[in-house]
C-alpha cells in the first residue's frame, strides 16, 4: 500500500464531511485558533495540506498559507474552495520537497507524520520543516499515541471504533512499529467497503529525540488544540518544536 495509490481520485472525492468528523466545528475551530495563534504575524507551511481542511480557513483568517501535498486529486478538491494564489501548494513529499520562502510555522495535523513508514523518513522530515522555518519558528505535530496497552499477549488487532454502519480496528506489527487501519462501512445487504492505511507509529519520547537531531527543542505538550493537559491517559497529543536559534 504506497501512499500515492492510498489517496487516489475516490480518497479526495470522499475525504471532507463537512460540519463532522475532523471538519467538525469544535474540532476544527480550536485548531485554526492555535496555529493561528502560533503563526504570529508569519507565514504558515502545511505538510499533506490534503482538500486544505485547515489550510483553508486558516488563510481566512489572514495568515499567509503553503501547502506540500503528494496527491494531486487530494490538491483538485482543494482547489474547489480555493485558487493557487490564496493557498499555494508545492507537489511533492513532506519529507524532501521545498516550497518558497521561509516561514514562522510548520505543521502537521491529524497523525499525518504516521504516513512516512521509516525512522528515517520522519527524522527527514523534521529536518525538512527546520529547512523552512526562521530561527525561533515552531512545528508543529498533532499525532495519537499507540495504544499497545490494549494489546494482550498473542493478540495482533484492536478495535478502536464501532458505530451503525461502521467498524475501525488497528492490525500491529510490534517489532517494526508498523500499523494497519481498516475502516469497514457496511449497510443491511450482504456487502461491506474496506479501506486501509498504513501507518509507523511513533512514541512521544521518540517523537522528541527526532526533533532533537533536526535542532529543535519541545516547547509544549498538550492533549488536544485547545490545550488540555497531556497525561498517561491520553489518546493523543498536539507538540510544539521550536527551533532553536543556535541551530539556524
């Protein structure tokens, strides 16, 4: 499953859910407040700036915003809400690819940073926002934490949502810090839609020594965009680097 057949024509015509799910208000709304806050009187870059579900209405709000996205559908159904010159988008992957310019913010939202299925590739790619940044800007990550504590001994595969219609489960490879999810839709016929999405999962503590070795320091740790304390509990975090400005 290469991340370039993973988001075809079919993915980006199906991605948005307008006023649910991720694009839900109170989802959505605390994220673009952040990054808003975030990028200051700067620039922001979006690495996988997908159908621009927060690029969009982060421009909106006046900040200047670059997206880098590997699938061209995904920038096709951007570009039904907004044109080349309100959100320009540099195709490529996040890990090498440049855009223009330099800017006070880089981010990553909603596990993408998971998508680069190597150590290596997600080290480059905190080096690759380093690149983009002026000294003292700050990227940031939104990620979940693995749930292996749900994993008992000989079990491969956890179920992480159930609802009407729909079925999520997570299939783990343990020594490679690989993850497989399975999102199956079905309705009251005999069939049932599966689609799937590779992922590497990353630990916090790992998360942070990447960002050590591409110059960047932890500024803060919180367990959802509008800043709810990070505990052991946690399903998830949003983690911002700086970039120190002796590593410029």
């Amino acid at each position: 499953m290469q991340q370039e057949s993973l988001w075809d024509v079919d993915a980006a015509q199906h991605y948005d859910t307008p006023g649910a799910g991720m694009f839900a208000p109170e989802i959505l709304g605390p994220t673009v407040d952040r990054l808003a806050e975030l990028a200051g009187d700067g620039a922001a870059l979006e690495f996988a700036v997908g159908t621009g579900r927060v690029a969009v209405p982060l421009a909106e709000r006046g900040v200047p915003v670059t997206g880098i996205e590997l699938s061209r559908p995904m920038v096709d159904q951007l570009r039904t809400k907004a044109d080349e010159a309100t959100v320009p988008v540099v195709i490529g992957d996040m890990a090498t690819s440049v855009a223009p310019g330099k800017y006070t913010l880089v981010y990553l939202v909603y596990n993408t940073i998971s998508n680069l299925l190597t150590q290596a590739e997600q080290v480059e790619c905190f080096r690759n926002a380093a690149r983009h940044l002026t000294p003292g800007g700050r990227f940031v990550i939104e990620l979940w934490v693995p749930e292996l504590r749900k994993l008992p001994p000989g079990q491969t595969a956890v179920v992480w949502g159930s609802e009407p219609g729909y079925i999520g489960l997570d299939t783990y490879d343990v020594l490679n810090q690989h993850v497989v999810s399975h999102h199956f839709h079905f309705d009251d016929t005999k069939q049932a839609q599966l689609s799937r999405g590779p992922h590497r999962y990353i630990w916090p503590a790992e998360l942070d020594l990447m960002a050590q070795l591409a110059g960047f320091e932890l500024e803060t740790r919180h367990a959802d965009w509008a800043g709810a304390e990070f505990t052991a509990e946690s399903r998830s975090h949003v983690s911002a680097y700086r970039y120190r400005l002796e590593a410029a």
